[in-house]
C-alpha cells in the first residue's frame, strides 16, 4: 500500500456520516415498508410479551420434594408361596417412596435355599466343564453365584458338566413366567405429594389443591375430568405412555412422570398449579433387546428349628416410576420490560434497511435514487469560504456601476458624433480599486481622449 493509499484510508477514518432522508414516491416500496412494521410489531406484542411474557423477571431455581403412597391389595396361589396376600409391604420397593418407587408385577421365586455345595446352573458359561482341572478351587464364577470347590460334576455318562460350588443352594433355575404374577396391580394406586418453593420470589406451593373437602382425596382420581387430583392409577399411567400395562407387567419397565410447574406471579397464587406428563423410559421399541425391561433380585431370610439360616430368592420384575419435578416462575420487573421494548425499537429499524436495499438495488431507477441518498462533501470550510469570496465577487461590479460619474462641460455631457462613449466611461475590471471607485490614472487618459 503506497503512501496515498494510507493518506486515504487515515482521512476515511475521520469521516462522518450523518442520515439523509428521501422521499421516495415509490407505492410498492411504501407497502412492503409497511407490511415490514406491522410484521415485526405483531412479533413484539404477541410473540414477544405475550407468549414468552418478557415482562417478567423468571426464577427457574426449583426447590422440590415428592412423597408416594402406594395402596392395593392382591391375592396369590403359586406352588412356591402358598396362599399369599400381597399388600404395601410387600410389592413395593423402598416402603417409602420418594421420587422413584418399584411396584412388583412378576416374580421367579427359589425357596428354602441354603449355603452348602451344588451344582451350578448349566446356563452360565463360565461354569462348563470336562473334568476337575477345569474347575480351580477357591476361584468365583463369572456371573454365577458361588465359588468352586474343585470338583467337576457330570450327569451320568456325560462328557461335559458343570463345576460344584459352594453357594445358597439350590440356585435359581426357573425362568420368568409368561403370565405376570401381580397382574391385578393395575388398579394400584399411586398418591404423589409435591412441594415446591421458588427461592428468588420466595413462593411456595403444593399439587394438593386447596379445598376444605376432606373426602376430595378418598374419591378423586387424576384424568381429564379431575386434573387437579393428585391421585394416580397405575393402568392409566401406564396407558397414556402409550403402553399397555399387562405386557409391561411380564419383564417390567421403567415409567416417567414429569410434574411442570409454570407460574404466573401476576395472577393470583390459586391459579398456579401443574401439569402432568407420562412417558416410557426404557426400550420398548425392542422386545427381543437385553437392554429391555426391568428387574432386580432379593431375599427374605429365616432360621429353623435348629438355627440354621435359609433364605427365599426373589427374582423381581416390575415397573419403576421416576417422579421428575421442573419448572419456572415469573413475575413483572421494570428491568426486562425496558430492555425487550428498547430491542423492539431497534429491530423496527430493519424495516428500513430492508427497503433501502430494494431501493438502491432492485428498482429501475436505483441509480438516481443512490445519487440522492448518498451525497459526499469533502470539507465544510473550504465551501463556507467559497460561497465568501462569490458573494464578494459581485458587489464590487454593482458598486462600480451605481458610483459611475457623469463627464459634464457648461453643463452638459460632452458628445462624440452626438453620443458619450460609454464603453470609455466603464474602466476595466483590473484597473479598479479594492473600494470599488474609479482609478484617477484612467479619469485623465479618459479626458485627454475626449480633448
């Protein structure tokens, strides 16, 4: 870049720009201009503040806890149990619920186990074997369920066997059933209690709603009818996942429901309350996946008569509820109401450059209207000075003519051929002074002429 180049780009830095407006007698123009304000206008009051609320100061810092309450009852007769009835205490996992709880709906039951050897169970492959150097003593078993002893146990004449193990014996060996066991948990219900708090506008609030009827939670339950109620009944919860409750009931799932709270502040306290969704959180797009389903193990231990412990395996399968609470608050502050309004205005501006570029590039006579738009003056005091020295310019020449003397003799013009020569009265321009008076030096040539 040469010298004038960086002389240019210095200077260019110490432009100004100022607006200039015109007028552009342009109908399309004006219209679209238009049609650009109310657009961006209607964004501003419906989108803006009405939808979104950008009045308003929001708190989504939620202080949240839950409390569940299972309550059903059902009955079961299996060859291993008996006779059993199944209440609270019994099918569902941990007894007092928080925001996850388990409701068992089918179950693989080993009695009476022991801790002694066995045989471990032919569906684990670690536990193959062909003979007693296959099975180091002392060694666990990968995914099995106890330590081998050193023994290889074969069946008959069999080649292969498994390796015995000291573990609670017997180990499990049945598969799931195909009929779910709890298959009446269905009409269970579920009473889910939410308290929420939001720290910043220091408002608190429950899912109950406020009624003086004590009978409201003994008879309500939660649906489109009754959507306040925050009583809950497993089939339908299930149901509005999409799912249907006897085929979750065989290998168990796991259930969300989200509780949302959305506060308007503005209003009164009454009208804030929340909306409930359900969705289903493991792969039930899979049935033949091993990710699917759901299912854990535990036991009930006993002593006999002699004080030896034995146990009962249980073999869960269910369906887990994840209560999630999320949520925000808002109320009306001066702070957020002037910065979305002054956005507001800034961006009715883009009306405008929209035009312009309309203007300047796509209409016929674009050219003269960028001629007119954009006007450059290079320096204000070199055409203030301009302007100075033409209006000086011209009030000599009218002064000269105003002062012009007349050449009288005894009382009259003198004349040449019957005419004064004017041309000789009017000196020239050089020949005159700063003040605008005629030069004595040219009156005498002037005299001596006409003598």
């Amino acid at each position: 870049m040469g010298q004038a180049g960086c002389k240019g780009l210095y200077q260019s830095l110490l432009d100004y720009k100022t607006e200039k407006y015109v007028i552009a007698k342009n109908k399309k123009v004006g219209l679209l201009y238009r049609l650009l304000q109310v657009s961006i206008l209607t964004y501003l009051v419906v989108w803006v503040f009405l939808v979104k609320k950008c009045y308003q100061d929001t708190d989504s810092s939620l202080q949240s806890s839950i409390v569940t309450k299972v309550k059903g009852v059902t009955f079961t007769n299996t060859s291993e149990l008996g006779e059993r009835l199944w209440d609270v205490a019994d099918y569902v996992i941990p007894p007092q619920g928080e925001n996850v709880f388990f409701v068992i709906t089918n179950l693989v039951v080993t009695p009476n186990q022991r801790q002694e050897t066995c045989a471990e169970s032919e569906s684990i492959p670690d536990a193959l074997c062909c003979e007693d150097s296959d099975c180091p003593p002392g060694e666990p078993v990968v995914a099995g369920n106890g330590v081998r002893t050193g023994r290889c146990l074969r069946a008959g004449s069999e080649q292969k066997g498994t390796c015995e193990i000291f573990a609670w014996c017997p180990v499990e060996t049945k598969s799931r059933p195909a009929k779910p066991l709890l298959g009446e948990a269905e009409d269970f219900t579920v009473y889910i209690k939410n308290f929420i708090r939001f720290p910043k506008f220091n408002f608190s609030k429950t899912n109950v709603l406020d009624t003086t009827d004590r009978a409201f939670l003994k008879s309500c339950k939660y649906g489109p009818k009754d959507p306040y109620c925050p009583i809950f009944r497993l089939g339908s919860v299930v149901s509005w996942t999409g799912s249907n409750f006897q085929e979750i009931a065989v290998q168990g799932g796991v259930i969300g429901i989200q509780i949302e709270w959305d506060c308007d502040l503005d209003r009164a306290p009454s009208e804030c309350y929340p909306r409930y969704y359900f969705n289903r959180l493991d792969n039930r797009f899979s049935e033949n996946s091993l990710s699917s389903g759901y299912n854990f193990r535990f036991a009930k231990y006993y002593r006999d008569a002699a004080g030896v412990e034995f146990r009962t395996l249980f073999k869960a399968y269910g369906i887990r509820f994840d209560v999630m609470v999320n949520g925000k608050a808002g109320k009306f502050n001066i702070i957020p109401t002037i910065i979305n309004v002054g956005s507001g205005v800034a961006l009715m501006g883009v009306g405008s450059f929209f035009c312009d570029l309309v203007l300047i590039y796509f209409i016929k006579k674009s050219h003269f209207y960028r001629d007119k738009k954009y006007e450059e003056v290079r320096d204000l005091e070199v055409l203030a000075q301009m302007a100075e020295s033409s209006q000086q310019s011209v009030a000599p020449d009218a002064a000269g003519l105003a002062e012009q003397p007349e050449v009288q003799d005894g009382g009259g013009a003198q004349k040449e051929n019957g005419c004064v020569c004017r041309q000789l009265l009017q000196p020239a321009r050089p020949g005159r002074q700063g003040n605008g008076k005629v030069n004595v030096e040219q009156l005498q040539n002037l005299q001596t002429v006409e003598a």
